[in-house]
C-alpha cells in the first residue's frame, strides 16, 4: 500500500503539467440559402424605362435580394442600383420598394408600385443562377460583418504600421472617432463617413458583390472566388483611395462564419500605404 | 534533443530492468524536500527505486520580480506622439513556474556522486518581462490596437493586454531536458536530513525572443522577434544579429541545492 502511495503521489505531482484538455467541438454546418432555387438574372436587350429608371438588369439572389442595375443619371457619389429583399408566392416575385415580377417563359412582366407607373411587360434573356463549388455555394448569402482587425502599413509608417480591431463591424462613425485620436480628422470627415457604416455584404451566385450601408447608397461591383482566394471589386469612384477598387485575399468558413483576410494598396496624399482588412461575417437568415 | 530523449528513455528503461532485479529497494522509502537555485524555489519529492537510482520529482517557481522604470522613448502613430520615457518594467524568470521529473544515477551503492537526467515541465518562459505602457494609450487600445513591423511572413505583430502592458518572453519548449551531475542522496536510511546538489544544463536547443499581440487571441499569439526582422529600409539589422546569436545557445545552466527530510 505505501509504494502504491508513493507512486500515486508522484503521478499526482506531475499530472498538473502533463495533463491535457480536449475540446469537441461541434461545428454547424450552413443551411442552404433561403431563395437558392429561385436566383436567377433578368437581362433586358434595351433598357427598359420605368419611371426615371432605365432599367438594364435585375438580378435576384439566391439569398432573398434583388439588384436592380440601372443607367445611372449623375456622375456624383450614388448608387447604380437598387437594392433590397423580395420574397416569392403565387408565382409572384414581390420586390420590397420597387414593386412586383411575374416570369412567363422569356416574358417579364414588371409591376412598379410607384403611383403612375403601369405594368410593362418585355422580353429577356432570363439565366437560372447555379453555384458549382462548395465556396462558392457557402459565399452565395447576406453576410453582416461581426469584428473586423484593420492593418495599414508602408506610406509615412516606414517599416511599421498599425492594426486595430473593432468588434462591432465597420462602424465608421467608430472607426473615424478612433482615427481622429492619431490622424488630423476634421468632424467634417467625420460627418461625411459617418452614413457608411455596412449593414450587409451579399453575395450572389453570378458574381455580384454589393456592400449596402446603413444610411447610404449601396456600393455595386463584382467578386470572384478561386479556391480559398477571393477578391472583389467596386467601382474607383465609390472608394477612390483603393487602387483600381480591387481587394484581394482569402475566404474560409468554419461553421456558419465566414472569414475573409483582404488585402488592398491604397494611395493617400501620393503616400502609397498597404491595407489590409480581416472580416469575420455572419449569415443573415 | 533527440538524443537527450533517447538518454532519458534508455535511463527509464535501466531503471526498469534493475528495478526487477533488485525489488526489495523500490519505493521503500519517500523523502520531500525543498530546493533553491537558478529555477527559483521549490518542493520535491524523492525516492530510491534501487540503490543505484533515484527518482525525484517536483515543481518550483521564481520568487523574485526585478522592477525599474525604463526610458522607451517614444510612440509615434500618426500625428500623436506619446511619451514612453518613464516606462515601469519588470522580469522574472519561469513563468508559471516548471515541475520536473528527475532520475539520479548513482555508480555505486553508497555513492553520493551521480549523474541526474530528467526533464523540466512547464510554460519554457525562462525569462518574462513586461511594461506598463497603459498611460500611453486610450484604455480604448489596450489589446485592439497593435504596432506591426515587417511585412509578409516574418511580419510581427505587437500589442498591450487588456490592462496595457506589453509582454516579452526568451522561451523554451514546453519540454526541456536536463542533463547533470551531483553530489548527495535525498534519501538514506539512516539519516532523517540530507543536503544534496545539482549542477548541469537544461537542453533547450535555443529559445525564442517573442512577444504578443492580443487582437485575434486573448492569451496572446506570439510574435517571433529575430535579428532577420528588426532591420531597417536600408536592409541593415539594427541588433547587429546579436538576438539570433543568443537565441540560438542551445544549453540554459542550473545550479540547485536541495534539503531533503526522509518521511519514511
């Protein structure tokens, strides 16, 4: 009994630092995506005028969101589209603030809800939308953005640079008091920014990207997927600083999260700077 | 490091083979002891599995945290430039402390000279330093904003913790093995206090200088700091390579006295 002790009591006196913990860890595996049969893209081969839209496409995503892409009128800061949630019943796609669809073969025919808009029925080339990798597939939805770690180097910062996490996604109004602690910020800056805080990213199975923020036009542009390589671009004079409005880097999902690791050259003040953004994103259902 | 392992592993395997030839000596006896060296304070316990070896086992900790103001200089990000010139610091050695199985190999029955093998367990931080730089930043920034250096792998990342104190370790494996010599038993019949002493080297095939960057981990993920990293735009090492070169000493010292009370 005392060697039994004795050997006992040495094992315990070690156990402290050999013991180790296993972790199971159940991961959850992402839904299908609410609309995926019904994602489809409506091209007309003329513009087609409605109201003061001259309307060329709509698109509608395998995730509940249409994008409407118009000619756009004016050359400032705006949108090319619209952009919002439709929902299918009786073979009538309700499109919320535009109005409603109904397809027949190659025939659309569009329903604006707006008063003195009738309905106009045209031809289209109409295109199901398929997804045909897992990535691709995962990506298609409406993501909002959990925490983001924002990194910029190079320019004035020589060999070092910064980076700073913000839990609470790009919340610009956060990200620009933040700044204004270190850079010379003025609160018109401040003001101008402040309507771009993200409210969703989506993603659409034909390769449209739009980010949609919460007091502002949506930003429209394109992404494609390669692997676990991901890059999106939206238009220069949407983010003038980012060279040719082109982010690149890498996608990955874990469970229902998504993780991008982009990376940009930006140019300010004719200081060159890399940009780099990690987003961990969440599916909006 | 192999080699050590391999040297433990044919100690153990000795030990088994003269345990069964000589059964009436194993574990007869236990004696705790306690120890002072250069792996701080300690409590072992040791005890004769035959008359040629000796098992002990243990854990010890580092009493002491050296502290002094430092001057940093300063932190320039962006326009704001914050003072570092009065920068409190402090070091101690074994964070976490280390536990230690060790095996004293006697060449003769009533030897007190003996060669020990074994392995120090713990967190390998020989050396732990940080520095309260919390006044110098918005509470705001503690472990969510960090200075990078570098760029693509070798790229290093450095941040405060959550309460604004940056952390900078000379690590080890988790695993060190040692390798020594001695004088004196921790147990012998007949007599209820033995004195012993160690002398040797823990086999750390060369450490790493690192410190942390909290955002992506609250326990902090390491950023790896070599001569190859710290140079400037002109392509100079602004250390003169001396990190890697220290870096790469293979052997850690350890010197230990230990005063040992047999229980049985």
């Amino acid at each position: 009994m005392k060697k039994v002790f004795i050997l006992a009591l040495t094992a315990f006196m070690i156990l402290p630092v050999s013991c180790n913990k296993t972790q199971d860890e159940k991961q959850n595996q992402l839904d299908p995506p609410a609309t995926k049969e019904l994602a489809q893209t409506i091209r007309f081969n003329t513009p087609v005028e409605i109201g003061a839209l001259s309307i060329n496409s709509i698109e509608l995503t395998e995730a509940s969101r249409y994008i409407i892409e118009y000619n756009q009128t004016k050359a400032d800061w705006g949108a090319s589209i619209l952009y919002g949630t439709y929902s299918f019943a009786n073979n009538i796609f309700s499109l919320q603030g535009f109005g409603n669809l109904q397809l027949s073969g190659n025939i659309v025919t569009i329903s604006p809800s707006a008063a003195g808009s009738g309905p106009v029925e045209v031809v289209a080339n109409i295109n199901p939308t398929t997804t045909t990798t897992e990535t691709s597939s995962n990506a298609c939805r409406n993501w909002e953005i959990g925490q983001i770690i924002l990194g910029l180097s190079g320019g004035e910062f020589g060999q070092a640079g910064i980076e700073k996490i913000f839990k609470n996604g790009i919340d610009m109004k956060e990200i620009g008091e933040w700044a204004s602690e270190y850079f010379p910020i003025s609160q018109e800056d401040l003001a101008t920014i402040a309507p771009y805080s993200v409210k969703e990213i989506c993603m659409a199975g034909s390769g449209s990207f739009v980010l949609a923020f919460k007091s502002a036009d949506p930003f429209y542009g394109s992404y494609t997927l390669s692997g676990s390589n991901f890059s999106y671009t939206l238009s220069e004079d949407d983010i003038p600083f980012i060279s040719g409005g082109k982010v690149s880097g890498s996608i990955e999902f874990t469970g229902t999260t998504c993780k991008i690791e982009a990376t940009a050259t930006a140019v300010y003040e004719q200081e060159k700077y890399d940009a780099t953004l990690e987003m961990e994103l969440h599916e909006i259902r | 490091m192999k080699k050590a392992l391999s040297l433990i592993g044919a100690v153990l395997l000795f030990t088994g083979v003269t345990v069964h030839a000589q059964d009436s000596q194993m574990a007869n006896h236990l004696a705790l002891g306690i120890s002072l060296g250069l792996d701080g304070v300690g409590l072992e316990a040791a005890l004769p599995l035959t008359p040629y070896v000796q098992a002990r086992a243990g854990y010890s900790f580092f009493p002491y945290t050296h502290k002094q103001d430092f001057d940093l200089g300063t932190l320039e990000i962006g326009g704001k430039t914050r003072d570092l010139s009065r920068t409190p610091f402090s070091a101690t050695m074994w964070k976490g402390g280390t536990g230690k199985l060790l095996f004293d190999i006697y060449p003769g029955r009533n030897t007190g000279f003996h060669f020990t093998v074994g392995a120090y367990i713990g967190s390998g931080k020989i050396v732990h330093a940080s520095a309260d730089i919390s006044k110098a930043l918005s509470p705001q920034d503690y472990a969510t904003l960090a200075i990078t250096y570098g760029e693509g792998p070798d790229k290093i990342r450095v941040s405060t913790d959550k309460n604004g104190f940056i952390h900078a370790d000379a690590k080890a494996g988790p695993f060190i093995p040692y390798v020594g010599l001695g004088f004196g038993r921790a147990v012998k019949p007949d007599s209820r206090v033995r004195v012993s002493f160690d002398m040797g080297a823990l086999i750390t095939g060369g450490i790493k200088l690192q410190s942390y960057s909290y955002l992506r981990n609250e326990k902090g993920d390491p950023a790896v700091i070599t001569s190859k990293v710290l140079v400037d735009e002109s392509g100079r090492q602004m250390d003169g390579g001396w990190i890697d070169k220290i870096c790469k000493i293979p052997v850690f010292p350890m010197l230990k006295l230990n005063v040992f009370v047999r229980l049985f």
